[in-house]
C-alpha cells in the first residue's frame, strides 16, 4: 500500500465534504473560525480510525442482518469516549463544539467507511483509510474555517488581522454564511481538479 | 458479502450484539472512570479562578462555604471573607441565552454593588453572542449599584448597552445578573 497515494486519495480525490459531499453538518455548523473547524475535524478523525480499526477487526463475527446496529454500537462509544476525554484534556475547546461532538455518531462518514471499507479490508488498510479520510475532512472544514473567520471575523486562528472596531461580514459567522462560502469553495475546487487532472 | 461471515441466526445475532454491548460497556466505564477527575478539576479550577478574578483579596475558602437559597435553588453564593470580616460575595447565577444556558460568576461588594463579572459557560453564536465574554461588553457593569442601574437592556428600557446583533445574549446577560442582584437583597446578606 502505498502512503502518498493513500492521502491523494482521501485528501483530494475521495475528500469527503468536497467531492463525495457526505456528511455535511459539522461542515456548515462549526467552521466559523479555524480552531473550531480543526478541532471537530482531528475528533472526527480519532473516531474514524477507532472504529475502522475495531470494526475491521470483528467484521467476521457479525451477522449481516445485525452489522448496522452492531456498527453503531462501536461507533456510539467511540464518540463518547472522546467527548469524554476532549472535556477532561481540551476543556475550552470542547466547551467550543458543544454539541457537536456527540453529533459525531450521526455523522455519515464514519457508517459509510464502515460500511464501504473497514467491513471488506484488513485492520491496517481500514486504520490508514480511517486517517486519509479523516485527514481530508480536517482539511476541508480548516478551508471553509478560514474562508468565514477571515471574511466574518476578520481574524485567523483567532489572531485578530483587522482593528477590532472594524467591519466585517457577520453573515459568514451565521449558519447561511457556511452555505454561501462552502459553494463557492466546492466550485472552485471542481473547476480546479478537473483542469489537474 | 464474504461467505466466512456468521450466518444471520436469531442466536448468533443475539449473542454478538449482547457481546459488543458488553464490550462497550467496560470500554466506557474505564474511560469515564479515568477522566472523572481531571473532568471534576476543570470544573473547581475554572470556579476558583472565577472566583479570584471578580472578588476582591480574600482569605476565606469562598467554595467551601458556599449556599444557595431556597427560592433560587440555580444560584450559589460564595461569601468572601477577609480576617472573619465579609468583604463580598460571588454570586453563580444562570439564565437562557440565544441557544443555551449562559452561566455567569458575579461578584458583589458589601454594599451590594456589583464589582465584576465574568462568563464561565456560554453556548452562544460565535462572534456575536460570544462577545459577552470581553472586557468591552461588561466594563459597563463594574462599580454599578443594581437599585440604580437598570439591569436590562436599552431596548427594553434598561440602562445596557447590548452587544450588536446579539441583543438576546445581552438580555441572558442581564437576566442572570438581575436574578443575583434580587437573590442577594432578599437573603445573601445575612
């Protein structure tokens, strides 16, 4: 398996939030400033990896008519062991993503890996798998996050760049400012591959 | 679907999905049980520095002897003491912003006037909401007698400036400090 080609492809070819376009809520509902979109992206990822790993682990035992209850089951807990872990260790930015993060179980990404890769592949691909996707997904709410913190709070990394009197475009920290911002970042990045490749 | 997997009996599928469960369960028992107290300490710390940072110097363990009151049963008093003398108290008062409950340490001095406030946990909109956090926004409360001073906003007749776009978190903000403000006058200051 080779590494690079591994990363191309979560990071940009099978990205999940701007090319396959699944798992959309976290993407719209927590990039109003970069530390946010990276820290519920890098959870994300922590989730992806877990669940990958122990569900490639026990595909065998379960039963096809129980896998989905069964998935959700691993994932759930994984979910709960980080929310768990992020108030204890990171309290300030779990207060940050609130409830967001419980809101990872639901997050279709993390079936949809399960269900496509880590229930047909081997511990390790399943691992590696779980960190390109999860890598992507990092990256692309990092993007969108300093797209509607540059423009809606004129800072980056929570870095103030403008006066702190200055006007800025509040509609990008609002939830309609994510929509705007994130299509016309998935047009871009269309129109960009497709000259690429 | 491969063919080595366990077939759907009613028995298989009882028994793995009771042994995942299982499984799960210790896996979450373990880890609640390693983070409870790092989990409890954020808590304290984040009090105490509350605490710090809106009363004046105090030699008292204000947690420790911290009440509430019957017909407030949200709020907490922290009396600060200072060689057995009362010198203030920090309030912990709690009221509901735009998306959540918004919990605010605020300090009273003997005469009742507020000293400071500061905002231990808030679930506002980022950027506007939150800006009830800064320095800016509750600069105008320091130093205010509550009899005098209008704890509402100025839209609603009050003596507040709210935050720009955010008039719902400055109105939490205010009802939080109000319900403190009436708690203490009816039995803080025994």
């Amino acid at each position: 398996m080779n590494l690079a080609k591994e990363l191309y492809r979560g990071i940009v070819k099978e990205n999940p939030t701007f090319v396959l376009l699944i798992g959309m809520c976290p993407p719209l509902g927590v990039t109003n400033t970069v530390i946010n979109g990276m820290g519920m992206g890098l959870a994300t990822t922590a989730v992806l990896i877990g669940s990958n790993m122990v569900l490639a682990l026990i595909k065998n035992i379960i039963p096809d008519k129980v896998r989905l209850p069964a998935f959700l089951v691993v994932i759930a807990s994984f979910v709960t062991m980080i929310d768990l872990s992020m108030g204890a260790y990171v309290p300030d930015l779990h207060a940050q993503l609130g409830v967001f993060i419980p809101l990872i179980v639901v997050n279709c990404i993390i079936l949809a890996r399960a269900e496509a890769y880590a229930s047909k592949n081997g511990v390790m691909a399943s691992a590696v798998d779980g960190l390109v996707i999860g890598l992507g997904f990092t990256i692309a709410l990092m993007i969108i996050g300093v797209v509607r913190e540059l423009l809606g709070s004129g800072s980056i990394f929570n870095i103030p760049l403008l006066a702190e009197d200055a006007t800025t475009i509040l509609i990008f920290i609002l939830p309609a400012g994510a929509f705007i911002a994130m299509g016309f970042l998935i047009a871009a990045i269309n129109k960009l591959l497709k000259r690429f490749q | 679907m491969a063919d080595n997997k366990l077939p759907s009996t009613f028995f298989n599928m009882v028994l793995i999905l009771t042994l995942i469960s299982a499984v799960a369960t210790v896996a979450l028992a373990y880890t609640y049980q390693v983070t409870k107290e790092p989990r409890a300490l954020v808590e304290i710390k984040k009090t105490e520095a509350a605490l710090k940072a809106i009363l004046p110097e105090f030699d008292n363990n204000p947690t420790d002897e911290k009440f509430t009151l019957p017909d407030y049963p949200q709020l907490e008093f922290y009396p600060a003491k200072k060689g057995g003398q009362g010198i203030g108290w920090a309030i912990k008062t709690v009221s509901i912003g735009f998306s959540g409950e918004v919990w605010i340490m605020v300090g009273f001095d003997v005469n009742k006037h507020i000293l400071n406030t500061q905002v231990l946990s808030q679930t506002e909109t980022p950027g506007l909401g939150t800006k009830m956090t800064q320095d800016k926004f509750q600069a105008q409360f320091r130093g205010q007698n509550p009899a005098e001073f209008k704890l509402m906003v100025k839209k609603d007749g009050g003596s507040v400036d709210a935050l720009t776009a955010a008039t719902i978190s400055s109105r939490a903000f205010c009802e939080a400090l109000n319900k403190a403000a009436k708690a203490l006058e009816q039995g803080g200051a025994k």
